[in-house]
C-alpha cells in the first residue's frame, strides 16, 4: 500500500479501517503523498471512517431515478438540465456514489475543457456538486467529495449591441435558413428581451392578444416570472403564427410537434455567418434590447422588471451608457 501511477496520474492505495480503497488523485506525486499521509491520520484518530461505508447506488442509477425525480419536482431550470445529466451519466456511469473523490471532479474539468467552454463546464460541474450533495441530505454519502472543487475561470467577454444595419443583415440571413422559427425567434428577442429558453418554450396559453402581454412562468429563477407587453411588431407575428397554429406550443418541434423546439443554435451560427458580423451571440440580443431602451430614456427599474432580474446591479450590467453619452458627460465640465 502506498502510492501508485496511473498513466499520468499518481493514486493511493490504503486501509480505511473496513476495507482496502484505491483513489486516483492528482497529476503530482508529492500532493498523492501529502493525501496518503492524511488519509492515514484520519484513521489513526478514528475519524476516517466512523461507521462503515453505506452501499451507495451507481452514479446514472442515483441520477435517472430518485435525483431526476427530486429535480423534475423542485427545480425550475429541470428542461433545459436534463441535456447535462445525461452528459454526466454517460461520464461517470456504473461508478459508485461512495467511490467518487474530488479528483473524479477535477478530471471531468480537464476532460470537458477539451470540447466546451469554461461557462458550460462550470454548469455541468453546479449540476454535479448539487447531484452529490443531495446524495449527502439523503443519508447516501456522509459527505460530499466535490464540495470543494472550484469553478473554472471564465475569460470576460464584452457584451455585443446590434447596430441597425447589423440588425438588417441579421435578419435578412435569418430570412435564408431552413428553419422558418429562427428569424421570428430573433425578432421576439429583439423587441422583448426574452431568453432564448422562454421564447422557444413559449406556449399559447401564455400569450394574452386581449391584454396584448406574454406571460413567462417557470422561468429561470423566481424573478424571471414577469409579464412583458408586447408592441405592435411582436404582437403581428404572433397572431400570424397562431392563425397557423395546430397544438398547444408556439414553437413545435418540426421534427415532432409534441415537443417544443429545443435550440435553433446551429441556424442562428450559419445565419450570423451569412450576415458576416463578428462575435455575435443570441444573447447579445437580449443585451441589445435592454441597451436600446436605456438609450431612449427608459428607467433601469422598469428595465429591471422586463428582464426578469432579480437585483438592479443585473441590469447596469445589460444597460452600459453609449461612447457619445459618456464624452457628453465629461465635456460639460470645459
């Protein structure tokens, strides 16, 4: 028993006092040892393992039964998590709940960093510190081995606005791939500053033509549910749309009309290629939006309630003063 190289990984081998465990740990052999060595003290002052090890299910049996009905239950975010925990399960698998170490967690990071973003992986990384942690509130773990681990950096990234002739490119593009739901996804983003998630999620029974307004539920947190009046421009699409409709979803699947759209993503990346304006996201036009409103003289608090945020520090974020306001402002000190 000791320490032992995996490939370029260096694990311990040692006794916990009911049975022998082996845990790969870290890419250095000297922080193995310092492992070893407090493993061992551990045991020797009796608190490594205080009563024996529960039989703790397998990851994707824990996660697709009881966590995935805990979560369909309580969380809000649940729909557009459900892509995660399958990407979870399929990495971590038949692994036992009892055998993950915090180094299973800092391998998923290196891992996924290979293919994703830092913002997807630090999603991913939430989803799985909360899987364990309920293992932990469910007397299955006696403790959660990634409680600890760290988020990934995210580079900052400037917030784009589209200027209006941008905005016609986009459009125009839009108006030119397959999908005829992305250009009318772009067009609600642009004139209500809806996340893409609420708008492709968007049910007949949340839009009011008496009231002209659109009622978001289940939102992304508990301010997200808001009611956003719609202007003459959004309020034509829709009712051309629901003249057509043939279910319950504003959005229906093309592929299956039960469901609703789930991304229009790669659309929306060939649409911003056809259109050639760089460093574009879907995103950006909820930011666009805000922006707009703040330029033509619209409170942050009303701002505030359209974008469902939780705190006005959210909206100063969406909502920076224009180059010319701020030279305006330091030129009337001359």
């Amino acid at each position: 028993m000791g320490v032992y190289q995996k490939g370029q990984t260096w694990g311990i081998d040692y006794y916990d006092g009911f049975r022998r465990r082996r845990e790969l740990v870290g890419t250095s052999k000297g922080e193995a040892k310092k492992i070893l060595a407090a493993r061992r003290a551990e045991r020797l002052r009796g608190r490594g393992s205080i009563s024996p090890p529960t039989d703790a299910p397998p990851f994707d049996q824990f996660v697709e039964g009881r966590y995935t009905e805990y979560a369909r239950t309580n969380k809000r975010g649940f729909y557009n998590e459900q892509y995660r925990l399958k990407q979870l399960t399929k990495f971590f698998g038949r692994r036992k709940l009892s055998q993950l170490t915090r180094w299973d967690a800092e391998y998923f990071k290196i891992e996924s960093s290979k293919s994703v973003a830092p913002a997807t992986v630090n999603l991913s990384l939430v989803t799985l510190k909360h899987i364990l942690s309920m293992a932990v509130a469910w007397n299955i773990l006696s403790q959660n081995p990634f409680a600890g681990v760290k988020l990934l950096r995210v580079p900052t990234r400037t917030e784009r606005v589209l200027a209006q002739d941008e905005e016609i490119k986009l459009l125009t593009a839009c108006g030119q791939i397959r999908n005829p739901q992305l250009i009318v996804g772009v067009k609600i983003a642009l004139n209500t500053g809806m996340r893409k998630a609420e708008i492709y999620g968007l049910k007949w029974e949340q839009v009011d033509f008496t009231n002209n307004q659109i009622r978001i539920q289940n939102g992304k947190t508990a301010q997200s549910d808001r009611i956003i009046p719609m202007n003459e421009g959004v309020r034509t699409l829709l009712s051309e749309m629901h003249s057509r409709k043939s279910g319950e979803l504003v959005f229906p699947s093309m592929r299956n009309g039960r469901t609703h759209l789930r991304d229009p993503k790669v659309g929306f990346t060939k649409a911003v290629r056809l259109a050639e304006i760089p460093h574009i996201r879907f995103h950006d036009l909820r930011h666009t939006f805000a922006t707009r409103l703040v330029r033509a003289g619209v409170d942050l608090i009303t701002v505030q309630q359209l974008l469902g945020h939780s705190t006005i520090a959210m909206t100063t974020r969406y909502a920076h003063s224009s180059v010319d306001a701020k030279i305006n402002a330091v030129q009337r000190l001359d």
